[in-house]
C-alpha cells in the first residue's frame, strides 16, 4: 500500500488529492547549501499550469509553490524539503453526478473496490493535479543538475498522426516554448493545434507521444542488474498519468534492425569513447555511456470526453454518461514539464548513488 | 550502488558472474508451507537452458537448480530461499581476446570505468547468464501464483520483419512450446527459424517482439501514483537485458486513437464490471481491472555477432573485432520464459500486498 | 542522506525545522475508510504541547492538527494522509546569540561541518518540535491499533534518583495523566515534580527513565533475524531526542540471572501458550508471545541548561555560554506521550504485515 | 515478511538454517576493487566458531567461508558477493524429541504458529549458527573500516555477576584474545571462566555484558531524525540472538545526572572540536563527534540448559524437559565477534553515505 514515494537517494514523497486543501511533496535527500532560484522554479511549475492556454483546460490555479520546510535564507538545509500547491479552483460540485457513475478509462470503480472510499471530486488522488507537486520537485532537480551541465529537454513528438521531422540538432527551449504544443517545428506545431482545437469542439481527445533527449549525463550513470538507467526511468516516467509505453533509442524500430545495423561502433573522440552512431538511445547494459539519452514515451487520448458514453453506475446498471469537469482534449502540451521533471528526478537519484563511488 | 534486489514483499537478490562459480537468488518474503512442485520448477528452467536447440548457443549448461535454505521436506519455511545454478561449461580462454577490446553493443568498457576492476570472462556480471536465477525465482512464483488461478504466457510475437497474426484467444503452452523459436504461431514460427537459421550463417544477429498475457488476476492489483501495475511491471522487464521498450495494451498504436476510439466502456459481466473492449491491455490508472493484462517488449538484435566490427580497446585504439564466444543469433526464444519469470515475480510482489488490503 | 522516512508497510516521513512555518509528517500506507476521531487525537497530540505545566518549557503553542491530504468526510482514502502543525510562538532573536556558539550536549557545530549551512534558530531540525508531527501520526495509529485491542501505556518510571514502586498491574491512563510528570504513583510523582523545578530553579535539568507496557498484541508479530520487534521498537525509539538507552523485560538486569531463573516456562492458559513469568518481556527470538511487551527507555538530562558552561564558537574559539531559549528541566513528561506514538508507529508498520500472513 | 536484510548502501541478506545444507550472506554495496585478505577474513570468523574451548559448545565445524560470486582475483567486483559457509557437523537426530516440545526462552511455537511449518533442528532459522554468514561480512566490513582508520573493539565486560575493571585505554586485540572468554583483564577473566565452568557443571547458564568501542570514526556520520548513528547501531545490534538491551555512553547511568554533570563541554584540540568528556559515548544528536563511540549491550543467559524445565507441547501438553543438543553455557565468548561484525556493517553502511555528501 506505502508506493506514494520514489527514489533511494533522493526520495520525493507525493500527497494530495484534487479537490482537498492541497497538493504536495516531500524531498529527502537534497544535497545541502544549495541555493534555489525560486523564479525560474515558478516559472518551470507555471509550464505544467491549467488555463495557460485555449488548448488546455480551463481550470484556473495560479499553482503558487509554498515552501514548509527544509529551507533557510534561500538554501537548502540537508533536511526535507516539504511544499504545497492549494487547491483553489476546484469545481466539486461539478463532480456531484458522477459520485457514483464510473467513468470509462477512469480508475473510478476501482478505487471504490480497492478502497471502500473515495473522494470522486475531479478524481481525487488519481487525478493528474497531483503531478503538480512532482514538477515543483523535479524543477528543483533540474536546478541541481544544469549545475552538473546536465540538461533535460522534452517536447511533444507526435500528436495523432501528425508527426514532428527528425530533428539533427536538440532542440532549443525556445523553440519547444514558442507554441502552445510544445512542438519544437514551427509547422507542424500548428497542426497539431488545430487537430486538438477539432478534437475539442468534436467533444473527443487526442494522444500523441513526448521525446525527451538528455544531454551532458556522464559515462557510468545507472546500476547493472536491477537498477538499470532505463529501467529506472521507465519505472518513474510509466507513473505518469495516460503513459502506456516508453523506449529507449530506436526502441521498437530497433526490433526489425540486424546486430550489424544497430550496434553503436565505439570509438574515441576527444579523449574519451563515444558510440559512432546512437541507435542504443545512450544506454548499453543499463549504463549512461555519456551519448544522449533518447527515449519515447507513449500517451492515450485523454480518457475524459464530452462525447456521450455507455458505461455502469455503482449499482452495476448500464447508464449513459455525458461527462461534466473541465479536462484536456489533450494532455501532452501540459506533460512536457512533467515528463521533464520526473526524468529529473530519477536522474538525481542515480547521480547522487554515482558521485559516491 | 546496491541495485541488485528487486521487489518490496517478495525481494529477490541477484548475485553471480557468468564464468564465476556460480549464479544465484535469495527470494525473501515467501509464504512459507508452500509445496514446490520441483519437477515442474526444473522444466521452466529448463526452457532458458542454453543449448536447447541449434538456434541458441552452443554453451551447454544443465542449469541445475540447488536449493541452499529456506524449504524443508520440501515445504518452504517462510525464511529466504536461496539457490544457485553452477556454472560448468564456461570456456573462459574464449575471452582472453576480450580482456581489453571493447565490444560494440555492450558494457565492457562502462565496467572498467564504473568499477576499476572487471570479470570480463563471458561478460561478467552483465550476461545474461544471471537470469537463469530470476528464471528459478519466477518458476517458484509462477507456481503460487498459479495457486491464486493467475496464468502468465509470453511468446514471440515478432522476429525482425516476421510477425505472428493477431490471435483471438490466448495462445496454449503447447503451441508456444511446439517449436523452437516459441511462436504459437507454427506457420511464423517457421519463417522466423528460418531467419534467425540465416542471420547465423551470415554472422548477424536479430531482434524482435515478446508478446505477454496475463489472465485471472484479480481487480485491484497495484497502486496509484509511484506503484502502478505498469510501472512495476515496467521496471522488472526493462531491466532484462536486450530489452529497449515496453507498451500496454494498444500501447504506441493508441497514440494514434481518439478517446472515442480507445476508452473501453465499462460493462456489467457474470457480476462484476468489465472492459467492453480492451485497447487499455486491463491496467487504468495503474490498477489491475481484472481483464487480461497485456504488453510487449522490444528486444534489440542481439550484439555479439560474428560479422568483424570497429570498436576500441583499453588502450583508446581503434581496433577490428572478430568475436569469440558462443551467443545466440536471436536471444527471443530464451527469452520467453525470462519474460515469464519477472513478470510473475512483479505480480507476486503486488499481489502479497494485495491480499493484505 | 534520505533518512526522513521510517517503517515498511506503514511509512511515516517527518519534515519541518523548530522556527521554520511548520512541522509535519506525511503517513503512507494507512488502511482506507478508517474513520478518525479527530477530538480525541487532538487530545493526544496536547499531551506532547510545549507550555503545559509549570516544569515545561515556557514555548507556547496550540499544535493544532492541520491535515492536508488522505482523508475525506472524516474518513481515511488511502492515499497518503500530510498533516502539519504550525511553529507560531517562535522567538527566533533568543537565538541569535547562538548563531556562532555552539552548545554542549547539542549538534550545533555537527550541522554546521555535516551541511555547511544550518537553521540555528530553536535547533532547527534537531529540535524536539518535529515530534509533535511524530506524535500526531502516532495517535492515529494509536486509533487502529485500538480497534485491534492493542494498547500502549508509557509513564515517567524514574526522574533522577527518584523511582516509582513497582506496579502489580498496568498503571491506568488515569492515574499517569493525574500529575504534571506523568507517574502514576502519586508520591513519587510529587517527589519528581519537586526535583524538576528544584533543578530548573538551579538553572539545571534532570534525565530519567520512561516505562512502556503494550498490552493485546497478539503472538507472532516480529520477524526473525532483522525484522525482530525488539530491534524494530529499538529503531523507532533510540531516534527520540534524548534517548540513550533502552532494554526488554529484565533488560541488563537479565545479565546477572542464570537461564533457570531468566528462562519462562511455557504454560497454556485459557486455550492458549504463555509465559509462566514474564522475564522476557513479552518478545522471544523477536517475536511477540502474546504477554506484555515491556521495556524501559533511557533519558539523558536536557542538555540545555542555564547555568554558564564551557564551549567553543565557530571561530575555534573557548568561550562562556549563557544560554537562552525557553526549554524544559526534564525532557520526560512531555516525553511519555512521544514513546507512545513512536511505539504505536513500530507496531502498526508490523501488525499491517503480520495481517497479510 | 521480507526482513531478512538490512543496511541502505551496504545491504546484507542473510539465509540458512542451522542443519539445512549452509548458511550465507549476499553482501550488495561494497565498493569494487577492494582487495580481500582472505586469510584474516578467515581468522576473524574462526572466533565465532563452535568448539573453540571448552567452555563454548561441542558442534565443531570448520566454517571454511566459501566466495560464490563478487570477486575476481581476490578483488571486488562491485557486484553482490555471496558466500556460504556449510553446516557439517549437524546432529539433526538429537533434535528429534524436540519436534513437538517447546523449549522455554526459544520461539519454537511461535514459529509453529507463525509459518504453519518449521524446521526444528538446531532451530532451524532461529538458531544462531546464522550469524556465522553476519560475521564473514562483517569482516569484510571490517577490512574495508581499517583502511579508513576506523577499528572497532569489543570484549566481554561482564559476566553474571564479574564485571571487569574500568579501562583507561581501549583494551588491544591481543589482550582480548588472550583468553577464552574474550576479556581483556586476565583476573576477571579467570573468574568469568570459572563461573560459567561451573553453570555448565549445573547444566545451567549464563548472561552478561559486551562492552563495544569504535575508534576513528570521523564527525558527521549518522543522520538526523530517523537514521541517529545510536538507532542505526540498535537496530543492527538488538538482531543479535539473546541481546536484551543497548546503551550509548553512560548509558542508564545517565539518568541519574544533572544536565550539568552529564554535558561534554567543547574544547578544541589539534584544530577540531572535541568533548573535554565523553559521557555521550560520540555520540550527540544521533551524529558522531569524532570522539570514541561506546556502547553496551545486555545478553540474557542462553535460553538451552540441561536442568529439568516444565514447559509444553505441541498437543498443549504440560511436559518435562530435558534437553539434547549441544549448546554454549554462556554465549557471550563468541557473540564477541558478532558484535564486532554487525558494528561494522551498521558503520560501513552509514559510512558509504556520508562519503557521497
């Protein structure tokens, strides 16, 4: 039942549900004397915001971070970092017809099976509300690890079937923040906003998929066996609500290639060894080998739709559900921070196991 | 630097280097007065064995399980069991070329700089040789598990460009079983043999596609936010080496979905709710639904091949590597049960928490 | 470093510094729909509140429960249950004095090599303010365990010389919360209290011993090799502020007994085995018996005192220190309600796994 | 249920029953490249082997500690090292009458009614011939510890009622050594001998007091709140078969003090901050000073003696007994090196983390 917290090193601890007073994390295992930026911290939590444009949701929450422990004259202290992010704009009564009718890819019935209670208000602790406070942990991760020249850029690939082209260079946040979408191709940016607007106004969503690429992490970063980098990733990034896939590299495409193709021929460059190529996506044998870190993570469209619906109630009769609650008909412009984030802080976590040895 | 136990009710700990005396697990956590069926138990094994068939290695092992502690009369005792496996036909002097070339598509000179001081013999500690202890653990957690009715089958699903057809039922063990490469499909099975027959002769290597279902486990299985079913899931098969990618259900394909499309709806079924459809491969929200769980995994080509390659050595020069050692042309046949085994040993952790609730 | 959370099943993670804006404790893995009796938990938490009494610590605060997450209608969700309580009555200028000079007895200039940067003001994270999220967590799990008919009883068994009788039966909670020390006999309670304010007119402190029975917990709870309860009690309550000790049954007493007068004879009583006596403590081979667990708890005399001691500064220097701060004589009575909490966390974090079996 | 490890950094697993095929460890954390001297390693685990004098048990075993992975040319991997050290000299049929007897002071019928199956020879899991595995770790630990500076002595300070002198240095090695029952005043020791000659003469038995001090630990190590070096060290040493109890510095006595008797006043010496005394025992604040750390522990007399006990069956029986097997009239002789052992896997474990700040 305890799997509210993540991490060895570094150990983020979330609670919070949707329509409580707040929602939250713990940060254990901060290095100390380490001074926060809290502006550029705003700035990052303001990413992940509802309301920041007319492709997201309309909920309003300014998500100003307020900090409860763990911080002294703007540095760290060695100590837990507690902070909190209210709640003010929750609509409960928004919620009231669907106290007990189950939502069709919503974890609904399942919390009222697992638990025998359950606050149905926005969703409660599965709403994605809660990854507020991951953001807020993660953009402190990033601060320390851009101090390591450790940097994390993610932004949406693919929505639909409309495709981002292969980039040659990682892109700049600029060009990733120049649009609502967070697609760094200025053309297909703009597609892909008017599917989302077509999606909306139809009552439907859409999914899509977020690449994220690593740069500056050292050779040597994740455990052979069971703490390898990308099975770590994978096992923080899979938390993210509406992820149904993750690979790494030339993941699944890498499944149709020869050895001959997809092995990264080693070879020396500026004193010390790099993959010619980077088809393993940085990785090999579960360790950084100082290459970009590449992977894919996979979204479903958003499970919430206007469009009617068949499903049950708690009495187990069929109703049809015609949903209320403000939502994203597309969740990935708001998960690029997020994905951002919890690569963060599981990077931290091995970086802090790393700089031991 | 301590990665190598996995699980939180039913920890399993790894240790042992392909060419050391031996490979092994302590799996603490165990329901004790358990009855290990412990012909059964070997014959899983048996199906990672190298040497099975002439498209594995030649290495021929007989994998012996060893019980060290925790059964008595042949009852576990509710103490860690622990068992090895001996390594016996492990031609080291195969690897005395290896000891300072490093090998395109694998860790070695990551060990060297990780750790100062490596077993290079047969790939040390990252060989997949280790995995016939995980093997053994799973056979064991396969048999409790088949206690609770819950059933695990993996298969190739696809090899390089050869796909198996979609199957409307779950595929027997037999059919699985019925051929060398563990395709139910006997029609693919074939063409894949044949493939993987040709990639050896050619000194290539090739990767694929392992199809898992998991049938009768109950509703309610993992836990919201940072222990999702998938999540789980996700962080014991992406640490199984070879392995670049993970998705459920429709997984990258559901990118591509509407919401209209995706959502399963929910629908009353012998007295408990049930997906109409399932795109969602039975996990929302990261619990369990109770319809059948199903993912696949991404295997790369396997990297040993026999094609001469440019890579470098200890000594930062560029060098030709001809390979030695026996491998496998395709590691997905052994996989299979691999697969089996750290998806069982996943569930089983959940599932002990789960009968606490 | 991330050593901010105890416990397996029931994790508790306590953040918060003494002057920061609040203390508090995030519970994960409490059982769901529990419903809290929030009045009588309040009551509990007073019991630990700075300013009680005239032998504590003039500190005034209300250590009003604030509850953040988990909990819906009364009810528990869950998910994980974040409370803080607010710091009000800080005076940080008492301790500006102190920014450079360190305290004996305190950890001051170990914060100050260990983190490179501290909170001085009222001890920061050393202080004994975080107990109060401690013992607020503790009085929930005080709540289940009593619906389980497991109670915890602590008193103040010794303040500096000054001894209680031995009692034939549990004390009644009654007759410990009668005075200001928590003793239940009263003339030993009076011959400590006088000694406190003796000591605090002196500008000294007094150490002591706290007594705990728990009563109802039935046989079986503990695991072998190192999850024995007595070594699980021991961690929980050796990281109490103050605590430099702490024995089972006999304890160091047992050390001068021989096996024929230590050992208790197994005997059955009402269907069930006991122990004729109860040397052990109600633990053998770490696991409970079903008679009384009882132990004692070692307190060392506070080491803030008034009157003037020898020390060092920051600067390396020998000085004089005067100290301020508002502070208790005899950190024990205040203490009673601590020991309860921590013990009431070990046990549940054990009960909720010994359910599963 | 999985408790059967301990430590975050340097985890240890322990396995094995007394008169199963072995017992072992799998040690996860160490550092690589560490060369081992397998011939001290060995030395130090023959002090805790049965049958070293006359006044411990009769079971002779060899305790030869077998390496089954983690090491490659006397060197550490950095991968897990397993080990086992193989039960010989088991006399499983001496334990026959006890299948059905419970022994007073052993946790027989709470393993009978904790695992519903049990092995009863030698006490199967309970027995402490698995601390054997705990002490070839700790020896490893040990070895690693020297070579930071660090030594950790411990020796039998009391016997039933001998007590040893008080020391003014920390005893050697060699005059530890120099006698049977390992303590380090030759006179005491004598009588401690002759006492528990005596109680195997009565077919009784014995407790006492190890007294442990750890020299060189640098200041910083142990963390505040739930990781205080004392907690950490309590729940390490509390695990060991037959302790009763543990105090840090002056312990219970401690109790009896005014704050201004029991303050260890600051003073610089050779340019660091020491106490002028050390009744805290190096401890303040749960982190340690860099002053000696000193602790005690309580053993109660061993639970198997040869008198006549009452006790009960397995049917509920009120039975005699009059017990076989081979057993030390007095544990402490040998528990020294346990102490020493889990002493430094606590240590190794904290000092892992604090080299990583």
């Amino acid at each position: 039942m305890a799997r509210n917290s993540i991490g060895k090193n570094l150990v983020v601890t979330s609670f919070g549900e949707s329509h409580g007073p707040s929602v939250g994390v713990v940060i254990d295992g901060f290095p100390s004397n380490f001074t926060i930026n809290h502006k550029a911290l705003q700035s990052f939590v303001n990413r992940r915001r509802p309301g920041q444009s007319n492709i997201t949701t309309d909920r309003n929450e300014l998500d100003q971070v307020q900090w409860l422990s763990g911080i002294y004259e703007d540095k760290t202290l060695g100590s837990p970092i507690a902070l909190v992010i209210a709640n003010n704009d929750a609509r409960s009564k928004d919620y009231d017809a669907l106290k007990d009718t189950y939502r069709p890819g919503h974890a609904d019935w399942l919390y009222d099976h697992k638990y025998q209670h359950r606050d149905h208000r926005g969703g409660g602790r599965s709403s994605a509300r809660i990854t507020a406070g991951w953001v807020a942990a993660g953009a402190l991760a990033i601060q320390y690890l851009e101090q390591q020249c450790i940097s994390i850029r993610s932004w949406v690939n693919q929505v639909w079937h409309i495709h981002a082209p292969n980039c040659e260079a990682t892109p700049t946040s600029e060009s990733i923040e120049s649009n609502d979408v967070r697609c760094w191709h200025v053309e297909t940016a703009e597609q892909m906003v008017e599917a989302i607007r077509q999606a909306k106004m139809d009552g439907d969503s859409l999914g899509g998929v977020i690449r994220c690429v690593i740069e500056g992490l050292p050779a040597g970063i994740g455990e052979p066996v069971f703490g390898k980098l990308h099975a770590i990733l994978g096992h923080y990034l899979l938390n993210i609500n509406a992820v149904k896939g993750i690979s790494f590299g030339d993941g699944f495409a890498s499944t149709k290639m020869k050895g001959s193709e997809h092995n990264d021929a080693w070879a020396m460059n500026n004193g010390r060894i790099h993959g010619k190529t980077n088809h393993s996506g940085g990785i090999v044998g579960g360790i950084s080998t100082g290459d970009p870190v590449i992977f894919d993570l996979a979204f479903k469209p958003t499970s919430t739709i206007s469009l009617t619906q068949e499903t049950v109630n708690k009495a187990g009769e069929t109703v049809e559900l015609n949903a209320q609650g403000r939502h994203d008909p597309c969740v990935l412009p708001r998960a690029v921070p997020i994905v951002d984030a919890m690569s963060a802080l599981a990077l931290m976590d091995l970086f802090l196991e790393y700089k031991k040895d």
